[in-house]
C-alpha cells in the first residue's frame, strides 16, 4: 500500500450550493487547489441556480456542531472558516463547539469568519435576527473577518464610497472583537480598482488589484476566505495569507465562466495545469454544455 503524507487539515462550516458555484462546494474547489484537506459542518442546504436561490433547508444546530467536534475529535485541523450560517441558533451551537474544540482566539486554531448574509442575486441567507448573533458571538472568536460592503453596510451602518470610509469601516469591525478585519472593496462597482482594506487595531495595509470586467463573480468570497484559511493552516501570518488569498482570488476571477442563464462562478481551474488533463475528445467547452 502506498503511504503518503497528510496534508494540513481545515473546516468550513458553510452551506451548500446546489448549482456547485459558492458555498461549501466552492470552499472545497478552493481547499483542493490549496493543497489542504477540506472536511465540511454543513449549516443548511440551498436549493439553488445560477438564477438564484428558490428554497432552504436548515440542518439541527446540533447536527452542526456534532459535525465539527466530530471531525476535530478524530482528524484534527489547522484552520477553520465560516461561510452561510443562516440562524442565530446555528450561529450559537457553532460558537459553543468552537469553544470546546479550541477554533478560534479562544483556542489555538485560526478562525475566519466570512459573515456571510445575502446571494449577490440578493438571496437573504442570514435570518435579520441572526446579524447580532454574529456580532456578539462569533466576531470575538474570529482571528479574521472578511465582509463585502453589503456586509459591513448591515454590520456596522457604515456606507463605504471611498478609500477612508473603508479604514472607518475596518475600525468599526475591529471594536466588534476579531483579531483583524478585512474590508473587501470589491463591491464598489464605480472603482476601476478592488482595494480591500487589513487593520489589527493598529496598522492598516491596503491590498490593491485591478477590477476584473466580468459579471461572473459568484462564489468570489467564499473562495478568498477559503483561500486564506488554507494559507493559515499552512502556517502564514494573516497578513501574508490575506495577501495569498487576493491573488488567489483575483486569478479565480480572471477565469471564471458562464453557467446556465444567470451568473457563472469564478474558478479555481487556473491553478491546475488544465492543458495536462486528457480531452477525450471534447475540444470546445460548449460542446458539454
Ligand atoms: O457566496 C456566498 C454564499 C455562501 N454560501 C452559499 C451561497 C452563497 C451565495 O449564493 O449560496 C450556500
């Protein structure tokens, strides 16, 4: 039998995508193409296309953290990420079994908590009485957050336009207890540039990148959190990994591609040598459509 190593371990507690673009699906692409070993609490399953999402079904809260003690229990892991954690009873099972498995800065093991609230088709995916939850219980046990501006909108009041209200907005995340907050400019769609915004209470470190012309950007935060996370299990800095995870994303963007009627994925096929893997045959890619 051949024995091989076991890559770095990590967890996202996320919901499904039925249509496999965001979600623990994309969480698991990004996870793959990171080179770690992706294990899933799954928080509720979408019924889903890339028309948007038509139905949910919520998993018991303590099926949910039964998933994540399970796991930690017997595999271990180096890092964990948040994605779509609908309820605020979710949010509080997953809070109490962070606790009891050392996830978070209560623990060892590095937390990014990606508040996830709406679809980009604006899908509510977090209940309006779940925003508190995820502010009082989970922020302080983050080591990173990461919103969009629609998320720091809901979480902090704060409508980002400019550069300066970003950092104002990374302040106001940081007084909620994470470690770091990052501001994700991707949503201010008037910029040329994507500029998201780091800060850990004392320095801010700006990462820039060039805004990418497409409309096919679903699942882009699911992947640069997963992104992140992965880099952090591996051992990076957070600044280091955040740095990794907006490359990271920025090239999955670059690469992403129509599916079905409405809004396509990004994709992590940019880090695999595509050109290496056999065509059978098929060589236009509608073909298969
Ligand atoms: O991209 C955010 C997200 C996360 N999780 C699930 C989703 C989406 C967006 O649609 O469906 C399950």
């Amino acid at each position: 039998m051949t024995q091989t190593t076991t890559p770095p371990r990590v967890l996202t507690i996320a919901g499904s995508d039925s249509g496999g673009g965001a979600g623990l699906q994309a969480d698991l692409r990004t996870f793959f193409a990171c080179g770690v070993h992706g294990m899933t609490a799954i928080t509720a399953v979408t019924v889903q296309n890339s028309l948007g999402v038509t139905g949910v079904s919520l998993i018991p809260p303590e099926t949910v953290a039964a998933q994540i003690e399970t796991v930690a229990g017997d595999i271990g892991l180096l890092a964990a990420k948040t994605g779509m954690l609908a309820t605020a009873e979710i949010i509080e099972a997953v809070a109490e079994a962070c606790d009891r498995v050392h996830i978070g800065r209560n623990g060892e093991i590095p937390f990014v908590v990606d508040p996830v609230a709406a679809s980009m088709h604006g899908d509510q995916l977090l209940l309006d009485n779940a925003l508190d939850a995820l502010r009082d219980e989970l922020f302080p046990r983050a080591t990173l957050v990461t919103p969009n501006l629609d998320e720091v909108r809901l979480l902090t009041g704060i409508t980002v336009r400019s550069y300066d209200e970003s950092r104002e907005a990374a302040k106001a995340l940081h007084a909620m207890g994470p470690q770091w907050a990052l501001v994700k400019g991707g949503h201010l769609h008037e910029s040329p540039e994507c500029v998201d915004v780091l800060y850990d209470g004392e320095t801010f470190l700006e990462l820039p990148a060039k805004r990418i012309d497409t409309k096919h950007t679903h699942g882009g935060g699911d992947t640069m959190a997963s992104a992140i996370t992965s880099a952090l299990a591996k051992g990076a800095s957070v600044p280091d990994a955040v740095r990794f995870g907006k490359q990271f994303v920025t090239n999955a963007v670059r690469h992403a591609y129509p599916l079905g009627g409405g809004v396509g994925p990004v994709s992590a096929f940019w880090r695999l040598p595509q050109e290496t893997l056999p065509t059978f045959g098929l060589r236009d890619r509608d073909e298969g459509a």
